[in-house]
C-alpha cells in the first residue's frame, strides 16, 4: 500500500489507486505500440516514425501526470 499525505479520505486514495492502474495499463500498451511501430518502421514508409514520436510524447505526458498526481498526495 502507498503512504498517503494526512488528511486524504479514503475515497481519494482509491481513486488515486485507480487512476495510476489505468495509467500503468495506457503505459503498456503504448509501448506495445511503440515495439510494433518500430519493426513497421522497417518495412513501410519512415513516415511512421512521426507516430512513434507522438506516442513518445503522449507516454511521456501521462508519466508526468503520475508525478504530479503522487506529488499531490504523497
């Protein structure tokens, strides 16, 4: 169980836990996605590699909201 701040209700904890489930599971499949982008990379147009770095940047955003999110509550 993660430590919590003082004065967090239960509710918020569970919807703390909740929300960075969802988050660990977008995680995975964007690297899904990404490991699969590239070995299409290999075969198909290089215009694929501007998907790759939006899934970058969009993984990227969603592990800032991880940190921002347990800053609030740790």
């Amino acid at each position: 169980m993660c430590p919590f701040k003082l004065g967090v209700t239960v509710k918020e904890r569970e919807f703390c836990k909740g929300f960075i489930i969802i988050v660990d599971y977008l995680m995975h499949e964007i690297l899904k996605l990404q490991h699969l982008l590239k070995w299409l990379h290999l075969f198909i147009e290089p215009r694929i590699t501007r998907c790759m770095y939006w899934l970058f940047a969009f993984s990227h955003a969603l592990e800032m909201c991880v940190v921002i999110w347990w800053s609030i509550f740790i």
